[in-house]
C-alpha cells in the first residue's frame, strides 16, 4: 500500500542521515528536512508521495539556499522508476538540475530502506548569502526538533515561537515585567520587539514599559508544554494538564 503523506518519508531518511554523523531538524525556513553536520553546508531534502515536476521546482529554488539539495519520495514494490522512466533518465536529469535524489522503500516486516540514486552535481546557481545565512540560523537558534517534514497547516515551532514561549513562561512565573528584565532571564537580545509586535497576542502592556502574559499566552504555554519543558527544563506539572500532543496541533502557520 502506498504512503498516506510525504510525512511518513522524514523519519526513514531522518534515521539515514543521522547514521552519517548530520544533525536533522524538521520544517526549517519552508524546507521539509535540514540537516547539518559540523561546519559543512546545510543539506537539504525535499519530501513528496511520488516524483512530481512541482517536487523538482521546489527542489530547484532551495539551490539558493545551499549546493547539497536532495528531492525524495517513495519507491514503489516494483521498483521502476515512475513516469515509465529509467532509473538513469531521473539521475542525470536531476545532476543536470544540480540535484539530489533519494527515494525510500516500504516493507511490511522490516525496515524502510533509503537508498541515495544521485549525489548532487557541481551546479552554480546563483546563491543568496543571506537566505543561506538565514537558514542556518533559523536551525541552530531552535532548541530541538518539533516539527516533522513535509507538514502542512501546522502551527510550526520556529525560533521566534521558542523565545516567545520563554518570554510567557517568565511572566507566568514572575509576574508583569519589563523587557529590560526579560531580556536579561532569557538572553535574548530581540525581548522588546517580541513583546511590542505581539504576534501571537501572548502579551499585554500594563502600564508603561510594563508588560504581563495574557490568557491567550496562558494557553500557549499549556499548548505547547511539549516545548518548554524541555527548553526550560522545568517540571511536569504543566504537561499533565496539556491534553494535546505535538501531532494533535492543527492550525495556520507559525509567523517566522
């Protein structure tokens, strides 16, 4: 039987490349899967059910983001290649691109087998030093891996989100401050501006220069226990009286 979602590639090629020594998040900067390792260039993949001209169009516009872009999808039982067409047409059509192509097998009693058809080829597209710079900062400025590849209408854990989460969290816990004093609990430098945009509604002005969570940040912090327990290390109580779990979320984007 054929996969449900793209999702259900990411932990098979999750699993693959952190057994080549890459560190792998979800979700990055519109990216389905983010994997780095040491000072190497980002390696990106994209996750589609089946081999698709959009999967290639998305794969050809993450090329500015890094050289080392990988697009995967599932290999069927019978293992031919999709559209009728060799194995070796999709491989030197995707070097010519300056892709990468993955797919991934399915079985019912073992294990699903990645198997890596390409490597990247040494294709020079025009890059964009502050997108890639973005990327990797978006990635290392997450404190674990909350989103699985290939979601969609998901509220996404970005990093924004983390340090609005830890700027409710010490309103919670101390009451209404200022972003001076937040700023100093959380360390980061960006409190003020989080506080006054208020994407999320989490946060309400008090008085001048003051600020307080509001039910909505409250709720947020209930929501995404999951989170900030781990970022925070703090107890359990919170997660006891959560009753969704990460996969339970469904809604619109987070705003990056």
């Amino acid at each position: 039987m054929a996969i449900q979602s793209e999702t259900e590639l990411y932990p098979p090629v999750k699993t693959y490349l952190e057994s080549l020594g890459y560190e792998v998040k979800g979700e990055v900067k519109n990216c389905d899967l983010v994997a780095i390792r040491g000072d190497e260039p980002p390696l990106i993949v994209e996750l589609k059910k089946s081999f698709t001209v959009p999967l290639l169009v998305q794969g050809i516009d993450r090329l500015r983001q890094s050289d080392m872009v990988y697009i995967a999808f599932e290999k069927k039982e019978h293992g031919r290649a999709p559209h009728q067409l060799k194995w070796s047409e999709l491989r030197r059509l995707c070097q010519m691109l300056g892709l990468g192509l993955m797919t991934v097998r399915f079985y019912k009693r073992k294990a699903p087998l990645v198997e890596v058809v390409c490597h990247p080829e040494s294709y020079m597209p025009r890059k964009s030093p502050r997108k890639t710079m973005r990327l990797v900062n978006e990635f290392k400025e997450r404190s674990g891996d909350y989103n699985v590849g290939g979601s969609s209408q998901r509220k996404l854990v970005t990093a924004y989100r983390e340090k609005a989460l830890h700027c409710a969290y010490h309103l919670k816990q101390n009451g209404p401050m200022a972003p001076r004093q937040l700023k100093e609990l959380t360390g980061h430098p960006n409190v003020p501006g989080i506080l006054q945009h208020n994407y999320y509604l989490w946060f309400r002005r008090v008085s001048r220069g003051i600020y307080e969570i509001t039910p909505q940040g409250e709720k947020a912090l209930k929501e995404f226990a999951y989170v900030v327990e781990p970022m925070l290390g703090v107890g359990t109580a919170e997660k006891a009286n959560n009753g969704q779990q990460p996969d339970d979320i469904i809604g619109g984007s987070a705003l990056e």
